[in-house]
C-alpha cells in the first residue's frame, strides 16, 4: 500500500480558507490539480471517508432521532492507469462513494485526496478543477439524459461550465470527434436520446464523461441496466478508451462477474465498510473473507459440469439496515464462521497476521477475524 504523500497544514486549504480568498493557496492547489501523474502512482487516496444521512422526526421543528450510516469510514488508492472495481449488494454504499468522489455530496468525516488535495476540502476554483478532471457514467442511460436536449447539447452542455476546454467556435466539431471515438456516427449530433439504443445511449453517457479529458471516469454501475450482449460491447470500449486517453477507472457493478473482465483490483463492500480488497487474482482465486466466498459461490457458471462440483454458500438473513449495524463485524449476522469476538471486535482492513509473513495470494487485505482461504469457484 502506498504511503500517503504528506502535504505541509496549510497547503490543504479548508472551506474558510479559501472563501476568505487565500489566493495563493488556491493558486498552488490548481497547479498541483492540473499536474501530471505517472502511470502507477496513486492519484486518489480514500482514508476513513464517512457519509451518515440524518434521520430525521417531526415536520416543523425537525430532530434528527439517528443517522443511516451509508459509508463508515472505508479507506483505499486508486492508482494512474489502473480499473478499480467496487461490488457488494445493493444498498451497501456504492453510489454514496461515487458521490463522494465526485464532490456530489459532502462528507461527514475523512479524506480524498486527489494529488495530495483534500477534495472535501476544496471550494472554489480549485474543487472547479477537482470537478473537470473527475467525470461519472451513471447506471441508467434511459434516464441520465435530458429526453427533450439533442445529443449535441447533451454532451456539449459540459462545456459552458468549462469553457476553457472548448471555445464555442469550436463546440460543434468537438462534439462530433467525441461521438466518433465512442463508436457513434458523428451525424446523429441533432438526434434526440429515445433515437438511440439502450446501448447508444450509455455511448453518448461515456462521451458526455470524455468531454472535459478526465483523468478519473467514476462509472456507477454502468451496464446493469443493459442486456448481457451489449454489456461486453460497452465494456470493451471503456478499456479502449482507458489506453487511448489514459484514464483511470472506478468501476461500481454489484455483480462480481461484470468486474472481473475490466478490474485490476476488486474492492467488496458489506454495509458501509470495505471487506476485503485485492487484485483480480487474489479476490476471484483465494478470496479470504466470507462475504466475498459467498458472493463468488453465487455467481452463475455457464458450464454444467464444472457447476455441479461447486461450493455454493447460501447466505441466510436479509442484509441489516445501515442505520442500525451489527456491533463488531457487520457480516456477523449472516456469517456461518462468525464467533464471540466478532460481536465485540471489529475486525480492520489489513492483511490477516497468519499471511502477513508470507506473499501468498492470500496475502491481500480482509477484515475478518477468521480470515482463511476457500476455493468457491473450483471446488470439486
Ligand atoms: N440522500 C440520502 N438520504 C438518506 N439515505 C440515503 C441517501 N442516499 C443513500 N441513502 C441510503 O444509504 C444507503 C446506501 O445507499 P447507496 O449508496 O445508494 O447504495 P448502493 O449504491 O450500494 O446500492 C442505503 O441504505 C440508502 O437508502
Ligand atoms: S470477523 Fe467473524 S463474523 Fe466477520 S466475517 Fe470474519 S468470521 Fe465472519
Ligand atoms: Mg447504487
């Protein structure tokens, strides 16, 4: 895991900080922005982010009676180059990262560091640039694009925020190379959405991501809501478009099969937390944390014969509501390993101790207590 690069106290300027227009500050903090990162390098470091919603009682005088703790405090990097995927059951936490990492929403406690920036922290021209060089593909094509804006206002409507990206002279021809490289004729700028397939339209959604040139795309489950045919279709684009543009990936899907093609690490979520985090190979091959065994033993296998050897793991319980979490591990009420300690124990994200020695795939981060290897996939 990469060290976090430590920025001197007062180069992360705080909301106040910059509203009092601390020029300089900002100034520094739009350079480090628009500097380049190398391939490899950490370009987003997560640490402990929180988001709790306030539950609220009473319609005029409103008292908050306890808070739907969507994401509890989840730490990780993602790297320049790299794909990471995100998965876990609906209602995890998925998309309130996303919108975190986009600035959508704001944080209740932790950091995002993009650069060495605190993002949560940034007003101003710095978070306008934080903002141009993080893009989002949201899930449901039918629905992100305004049905009565033409295709060409749709991906160019970017560009008035952004004007430095486009002169408006220019708007039109770029919006026709960005229906090109996504695949889409260029002469179809004045159709409108419902002209378009399902498919189509999640192109205009990734070419009204590319407008700005991103760094970062954050795609909120992209092709959940497409038919299984074109999902590879689309999937193969963005790892086009991620080589041709550099892009870095965020990957959000619940279904572990969908992420594995594109992933190079796979983070699984469980109620607000991260559970276990890994390469592709460590997590779909020696998965360690229960959680991720029986989302592995779930996913369907096309081939009869090497379904009939497997180890499936039935979850029982519903998942427990986020406003009220299981004490100790959260996975604890569905889990069959589960024990005393994990009641009163959390248990953190870090590689177990028993493979802290050795560099076994197993060697990668779990919060479990009892965290053991389990060949879900290929059992016989
Ligand atoms: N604006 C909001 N206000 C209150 N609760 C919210 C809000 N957004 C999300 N939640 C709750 O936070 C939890 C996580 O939601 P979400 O991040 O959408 O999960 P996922 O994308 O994994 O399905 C859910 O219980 C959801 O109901
Ligand atoms: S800590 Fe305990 S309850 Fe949680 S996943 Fe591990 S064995 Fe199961
Ligand atoms: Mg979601």
């Amino acid at each position: 895991m990469a060290e976090l690069k430590k920025e001197p106290v007062d180069a992360t300027p705080n909301v106040s900080a910059v509203e009092t227009v601390d020029v300089a500050t900002e100034a520094e903090a739009v350079a480090a922005i628009d500097a380049p990162v190398s391939q490899g390098e950490p370009i987003l470091q997560v640490r402990n982010l929180v988001k709790h919603f306030p539950l609220t009682q009473g319609i005029l005088f409103k008292k908050q009676i306890g808070a739907v703790k969507a994401v509890d405090g989840i730490s990780f990097d993602l790297y320049a180059g790299e794909t990471l995927g995100i998965v876990g059951e609906s209602g995890c936490g998925k998309s309130t990262v996303a919108k975190l990492l986009m600035t959508l929403e704001r944080a209740t406690a932790g950091e995002v560091f993009y650069k060495g920036q605190d993002i949560t922290k940034l007003s101003g021209r710095a978070l306008k640039a934080v903002r141009r060089n993080i893009q989002m593909v949201f899930q449901d094509p039918y629905t992100s694009l305004n049905p009565r804006m033409t295709v060409g206002d749709i991906i160019g409507e970017t560009f008035e925020i952004h004007p430095e990206v486009a002169p408006k002279g220019d708007r039109r021809r770029r919006v026709q190379d960005l229906l090109d490289v996504v695949g889409l004729n260029p002469e179809y700028i004045n159709r409108y959405p419902h002209q378009f397939s399902g498919g189509q339209r999640q192109r205009i959604g990734i070419a009204r991501g590319l407008a700005l040139n991103p760094e970062i795309i954050i795609c909120d489950e992209p092709v959940s809501a497409l038919d299984v045919s074109v999902q590879a279709q689309v999937i193969n684009l963005m790892e086009k478009l991620q080589d041709e543009f550099n892009l870095s990936y965020v990957f959000i899907a619940h279904d572990l099969s969908i992420v594995r093609h594109i992933s190079d690490r796979v983070g699984v979520m469980y109620l607000g937390k991260m559970a276990e985090i890994g390469t592709d190979t460590q997590i779909y091959d020696h998965p360690t944390h229960p959680y991720t065994q029986a989302l592995l033993s779930a996913v369907p296998v096309p081939d009869p014969s090497a379904r009939e050897g497997r180890d499936r793991i039935i979850l029982t319980g519903d998942v427990p509501s986020p406003a009220n979490p299981p004490s100790g591990c959260r996975f604890r009420t569905r889990c069959w390993k589960a024990e005393e300690r994990c009641a009163t124990e959390e248990p953190l994200l870090a590689i177990p101790e028993r493979f802290v020695a050795g560099s076994t795939p197993a060697t990668h981060e779990s919060a479990c207590h009892f965290a053991e290897e389990r060949d879900v996939v290929h059992a016989a």
